[in-house]
C-alpha cells in the first residue's frame, strides 16, 4: 500500500502540468453537475410503491371492500420484488397499494402491476373503474394555485363555471409540461346535467323512470350510415345525436302516444347543477374556492418543474375567460430556494471559518490558500459523483458537509510541506521540490489511513433499509465523496501545485517563526502533555469515568425520528 501510495505522488509530481489541467477539467465537470443537480428541500422517503385506484359509485366502504378491494389486492399478490400490499376501502373508492424493492425501476413495476390489474378486472362490478396512480410520491406536490373570480366578477361566476375553467382550460395544458404527472383538483363543483322527473306526469302517460332512463341513454349517440356517391364524390353519412345541452335534453322524445311525441321537457325538467361531491376548499373567510395541486413526476427536478409551470401559467392567463383569474399560493421552488440558500450561505460561512483557522495555525499564505482551494474541488468532485449515481442535493445530503473532514489529508500534506521547508533554509529549485516529494512520502501513508478510518466510519450507513435507508444513504453518500475527493486532491493535486507554490523560496520570516501566542498555547500544551504522562492513571480513569457516565445517561435521553 505505501508502494502505491508513493508512486501515485511520484507521478503526480512527474507530471504536475498534467494533474493540474486534469483537476482544472474536473471541476469545469463538477460546476455542470451541480448547474443540472436535482435540487430538493428534502430527500424523497417515500417508498417505491403503485397504486391502483377503483372507483366504483354508489358502494358503502364494506361493499367496496368485499366487492372490489379483495378481488384486486389478491391480484397483486405475488408480485416479483414486492415488500407489500395493502389497501384502504371508502365510499365508492377503493386504493390498493402495492410496495416494491427500491432498487426495482418504477416503469416496470407499474408494467407488472397493469397486468394483473387487467386479470382482475372480470371479477369487479360492471360499473367499476380501475387505474393506476400517477408515477409521483407523495413529495411530489410542488406547486399549488387558486382559480378565482377578480374583484369586477366576484357576484357573476358560479363555483361551477369556475371548476370548468380549471378542468378544460388549465388542467389540460398544465399536464403537458414536462415533468408533471397529474394535477389534482381540490373544492369546486363539478358540472352535470340534472333530469328531475315528475311522477304524476310519468304516470299520466304510461311511463316509468327506467323508461326515461332508456331514452336519454339511447339518443346521446353520434352513429354512421356510410356514405353516398354524388357526381363523382363521396359524401360521408353522419346520425348527430349527442346532445350538447339542457335544450337538447328537454327535446329527447320519450315515447308516442298515438302520433304525438312525449319528450322529456313533458315528463321532468331539466337543469344544470354540481356532481355529489365530499368536501370543500375555502380562502380567506370568503367563503368557497377552486384550488389545484401540480404533482410532479418522481425523480423529476421540483426546481425545474416549478419554473415551467409558472411559466406556463402566464400563457394561460391570456386565455383565461373575462373576470378568472389564477393566484399561485404554494411553491416547492421557493422552499427549494430558501433551503439551498440557508444551506449555501451556512457552507460559506463555514468555508470562511475554515480558511481563517487555517491561516491562523499554517501562518503562510499560499499554503492556507492551497489547503483552502480543496474545499471548493472536492464539493465538486462530490456533485459530480451525485449526478452519476442519481443524489439530490437536499438539507440530508448537504447539510452533514464537514469542512474539516474535507481538509484534513491537505492540512497534513501542506502543513508538512511548510515544516520541511522551513528547516530546509535556502535551497534551489530542485532541492525544494526533492524535499516536497520527501514531505509527501513522509504522511502519505497516514493521510489514507486517517481518511479510510473515517469513510469506514459511514460504511454501516449503507447497509440501512426502508425509510432509515432513504433518508440516511445520500448524507452518508455526499460526505464519503467529498472525502475521497479531497484524499485524491491531496496526494495529487496538492503535492502538484505546491512543487510551483513552494519552488521558490520567498516570503518573509514571520511565515515561518512562530508567533508569541502561538509559542505560548504550545508551551501549555507541552506542560499538560508532560503531567498527562506522569499522571497516566488518573487520565485512563477519568477517561472511562466520563465513559461509563456517557452509557448511562443513554436511557435517559429523548429519543424521535426527526426533530
């Protein structure tokens, strides 16, 4: 290993120009990483699941669990690569839920869950209606708006007119942004064509309701008749019978009685009113509201998508009826934002701390600027291995960046440096870079020890399952890049660009002499260290005193998943 190691420096050092132009070509790849890194607030814990959503109406929840939920949940049974099934009945719903492998794709569990969805339709009543759930989790709600009348319109627009605009103006043209998997409705009113039928008129001419059932189902029909040939055309024959509104509705002939036809108009009347519906969305105390959610599709990037949506959402304002107007209330991107800037401005001030420290115990100025450079590198060389293995950066995944973690090889490596030179004195260019290479083999091998201690230190984290798993492995993932990276920047990187830093002997005398408050805090150290060694005992015996304290205090801490 300390062969390697030394070769890996050697060359390095043979060949400086290279790895410098080599690192310069990595962090231009790092900087598009992270320009195309998917950005969330927080990591996806969601498991990797389909759902299959009935609706069968008019079923009390016990009905839709015999008649639907069983049938279709013993479908799913048996599912290669498959954690679980459950399901949950209500009225006149039922959603069967089935829960894969995380390492299985989503497209093709939905493939295998289409399939026995399929098989199990035969066994579901006649007026059941089954489909998948949109490819997203339940993290996927990035975007949220209200469809509502303007000051001008307040006392003019119905909650029906309102939902139409949301159902065939918005909702149509928002589904066709890339990224986005469904877009949910909330509150409002569903438009419908009512029929209220008259007994007594029913029963004056022999009629009875599934009579007038019949006739509205058999006249909404477009047919055709073929066609017919006219002067060397063919003119197509069309039967228009679909009715478009509550006139044609009322002219739908029920019945004759003798030569005279019974329409509807004579036997009910017809209106337009809202769809049963089970629940509501109020704003502000003013009473009821249309309101939407944009689900965006799994490992889609919320950023990205919130931007095209708004986007799309001032075209759509140019289409809007007169007196409809669309307030955005909720956005996944702003969170985003807020959180990726607390998290960056948090690592920038952490950055300038580090490098301040750094100064303050290097005493020289290009070796705290070199340590320094690390820090951005090898978040960089950690973007890019996010991008490759499909990690977002998040408040999980960024938030446990440890700045000292990240430049403790290079502290060892240029800190070493400064110390050989030093007590080299004056020397020629060669003779400098000899004593660099010196340096380098003198802590190479103890860089890689120190800095395998502490990936192994995050290796069990990998090993975690299910929700443990989801919101742990991208943390343990990032920081285990960042520091590999800086291991690989400081047995090359380093060693290259100090060869040019440190060729020349130059700077002035303090760099190298140690300060009065330095030579102090030293001198104190060397006191306790020396009382500490007379004294080694009492120093064990503390040590597993506070030890033995830690353990037990441990029953007595609170304990929760997430704060």
């Amino acid at each position: 290993m300390g062969a390697l190691i030394d070769r890996l420096i050697a060359a390095s050092l043979r060949h400086r120009a290279v790895v410098v132009g080599a690192t310069i070509l990595l962090a231009a790849a790092g900087l598009w990483s992270f320009a195309t890194l998917n950005t969330d607030a927080f990591p996806d814990l969601t498991p990797n699941q389909v759902l299959v959503m009935i609706e069968v109406p008019g079923l009390s929840p016990a009905e839709v669990e015999q008649q639907v939920t069983y049938p279709m949940e013993v479908a799913m049974l048996g599912l290669p690569r498959t954690t679980d099934v459950r399901s949950i009945s209500k009225v006149g719903l039922s959603v069967v839920t089935v829960t894969f492998e995380d390492a299985v794709d989503l497209y093709f569990a939905r493939a295998q869950v289409q399939q026995r969805m399929q098989d199990a339709l035969h066994a579901l009543p006649p007026n059941a209606e089954a489909m998948l759930g949109p490819p997203a989790t339940a993290m996927g709600e990035a975007f949220q708006y209200l469809v509502e009348r303007t000051d001008s319109a307040a006392d003019t627009l119905s909650l029906i007119e309102l939902t139409n605009v949301q159902e065939y103006i918005v909702k149509p043209l928002l589904k066709t942004v890339p990224g986005v998997a469904e877009v949910n409705t909330w509150g409002g009113m569903l438009q419908q064509f009512d029929v209220f039928a008259d007994p007594s008129k029913l029963s004056g001419y022999g009629l009875t309701l599934q009579d007038l059932e019949a006739a509205l189902a058999n006249n909404n029909a477009n047919f055709g008749a073929g066609y017919v040939e006219d002067r060397g055309e063919r003119l197509t024959v069309r039967g228009i019978g679909r009715v478009t509104g509550v006139s044609d509705i009322a002219n739908v002939v029920v019945a004759t009685r003798g030569a005279t036809p019974v329409y509807v108009r004579d036997v009910a009347r017809v209106d337009v009113g809202p769809q049963p519906r089970f629940g509501a969305v109020t704003r502000d105390g003013r009473g009821e509201a249309v309101s939407a959610a944009v689900i965006i599709l799994k490992g889609s990037n919320g950023r990205e998508v919130v931007k095209r949506v708004q986007a799309r959402l001032a075209e759509i304002e140019s289409v809007l009826p007169a007196g409809v107007r669309i307030r955005p209330f909720y956005s996944q991107g702003e969170v985003v934002r807020r959180t990726t800037q607390t998290m960056f401005t948090n690592l920038t001030e952490g950055a300038l701390l580090v490098i301040a420290i750094l100064f303050l115990f290097l005493r020289n100025i290009r070796a705290s600027l070199l340590t320094a450079s690390v820090i951005p590198l090898s978040l960089l060389l950690a973007f890019l291995a996010m991008k490759r293995f499909g990690f977002t950066a998040n408040l999980m995944s960024l938030g446990a960046l440890d700045f000292g973690l990240i430049v403790d090889a290079s502290v060892v490596m240029v800190e070493n440096f400064v110390r050989r030179l030093a007590g080299a004195g004056s020397q020629s260019i060669s003779e400098r870079q000899d004593v660099l290479r010196a340096a380098a083999f003198e802590v190479g091998r103890p860089i890689v020890f120190g800095i395998a201690i502490i990936v192994a230190v995050y290796i069990p984290i990998f090993a975690l399952q299910g929700l443990e798993g989801r919101m742990f492995r991208p943390m343990a993932f990032t920081v285990c890049a960042a520091v590999l990276g800086s291991l690989l920047l400081a047995l090359t990187y380093v060693p290259a660009l100090a060869s040019y830093v440190f060729a020349r002997s130059g700077g002035s005398a303090m760099e190298h002499d140690d300060p009065a408050w330095f030579s102090k805090l030293r001198t104190r150290y060397q006191r306790a260290l020396e009382w500490s060694l007379l004294h080694r005992r009492r120093v064990v015996g503390a040590t597993v005193g506070l030890f033995a304290v830690a353990l037990i205090s441990v029953p007595f801490l609170g304990t929760e998943f997430m704060p």
